[in-house]
C-alpha cells in the first residue's frame, strides 16, 4: 500500500508539473498573497540537515517556472558551527546564505573570462524572484540579516516557512500568511519545501556514511591520509567495495604493499 501510494504521488507530482497553467496560476498565487512586484518565476529554498550537530549541510533548491532545475541544486556543508551534539540551524543558514551571496557578488565584480564556465557560474548570478527559508520568524531574521549585509533586502524578496502549519511570514509582519488549503500556490510551495528537505538529509546522510568509512579506515595500521584517500578514490568512497575487494586489487591502490593488503583486508 505505501508503495502504491508513492508511486501515485510521483505520478502526480510529474502530472503537476508538466502543467503549464497550473504552474502559472502558482506563481500568480503567490505573487498576489506575498504582494511581489512580478510572478516568482525563479525561486529558491533553503534547509538544514543535521544530526546532533553533526555532518551539518544546507542544500538549496531552484525552481523555475514552476519546475525544478536539479542541476542548480547546490549543498553547502557547513563549516562554522563545528561542536558535536549542539546543533545551530540559525548559524547553519547564516552561513549557507553568506556564502550564496558572497558568490553572487564574486559573480558580478569579477565577470567569466575562461572559456566554458559561464554555465557553472550563472547559477550565483541570477539573484531569485523569491528566497524561500524553511523556517520561522527565526531564521526569517537570519535571512534578512544577510541579506541586508550585502544590500541586497530591496531586490530580494524573501519568507519564512514554518513547518508546523505551513505559515508564510514576511519581514516586518508578525501576522502570518496562510495560503487556502487547496490553492496551487501552497502545492508548489510544498513541492519546493519537500525538494529542499530531500536533497539536505540525502546530503547528511552522505555526510555521515563518509565520515563512519573515514573512522574505519583510519583505525587500520599503516593507513594514514593519503593512503585513506587512495582507497577511496579507487573505490568511489564505498566501504563495503573495499571489504570486497581482493587482495590483490587493494595491493593495486598507489602507496598500498601486499602486506598492507593484507591488513586491510583482516581489519575490515
């Protein structure tokens, strides 16, 4: 039954988002009930992963026209807030937005110059229509707070989306904004939250698998960093692909002896 009910829900997301005029009577929702100068043709979201304070990742999300651009979706793993079993999401998002817009800014003063990467860098230059913050009135301030640093509050128009009752909350407005149960615009503000939170805890996860396969490997005799990072860029950083590994093919890995080899393969 939960497998039916998945493979629905994908079909009628898809459904959903081919639809052109359910996409645009979206964006003009949401234009009219957050009071934007134009339809939010290009909106980005922004989460956090964490797990107690560990292998914290912001991912954000774009959406254009109503229909995901997956190859702008971007993490930040996060470097600033580094205590274990103490999570800090408003430093989290400070972070990841301080970063997104420094890039912004980067973009703008200095101008592509080598050849082939104007498309990997057009994805900071274009500032969204709406900046959408997974989050209360809390991180809706933190939001503001970068975005003023970089004189950027007039240009960008942002809110906060509480999870409870998916509330919109706006600068400047305690009241928040509930979009009609059924309405277009608070499906496509769904649909983005949900990307924006898949794509953090898939990060997280990726995070903490790498970190646990780091351990292992550093407990093995003879195996320091560089060595480390020879095993795991032979086997595409699984674990399990070097415990199956013959051994022979780790005496293959550069730096790896056959008498280390052997180790790695008792010790795993």
């Amino acid at each position: 039954a939960a497998e039916n009910a998945t493979e629905t829900l994908t079909m009628l997301r898809a459904q959903w988002a081919s639809d052109t005029n359910k996409q645009t009577e979206a964006l003009n929702e949401l234009q009219q009930a957050l009071n934007l100068a134009q339809p939010p043709n290009r909106i980005e979201c922004f989460d956090i992963s964490t797990l107690q304070g560990t292998a914290t990742v912001a991912s954000r999300v774009v959406f254009v026209q109503g229909t995901s651009k997956k190859n702008e979706y971007r993490k930040f793993n996060i470097r600033t807030v580094t205590t274990p079993g103490e999570p800090n999401d408003f430093q989290s998002m400070r972070e990841a937005l301080t970063r997104r817009f420094q890039r912004y800014i980067d973009s703008i003063e200095n101008p592509i110059t080598a050849p082939g990467q104007k498309e990997k860098d057009e994805t900071w230059r274009l500032l969204p229509d709406l900046l959408i913050i997974d989050g209360g009135k809390g991180q809706l301030g933190i939001a503001v707070e970068v975005l003023k640093r970089f004189h950027l509050f007039e240009q960008v128009p942002v809110v906060g989306l509480a999870k409870q009752f998916e509330e919109l909350f706006v600068p400047g407005n305690p009241v928040s904004i509930m979009l009609p149960r059924r309405s277009q615009g608070l499906f496509m503000i769904q649909r983005i939250r949900d990307e924006a939170h898949r794509f953090a805890i898939t990060a997280n996860r990726k995070q903490r698998s790498k970190a646990g396969l780091v351990s292992q490997l550093e407990s093995v005799p003879g195996i320091g960093p560089s060595r480390r990072k020879a095993l795991l860029k032979a086997f595409d950083n699984n674990i399990d692909a070097i415990r199956q590994a013959s051994i022979s093919e780790l005496a293959q890995v550069s730096g790896i002896t056959m008498q280390l080899a052997e180790t790695i393969k008792a010790k795993l």
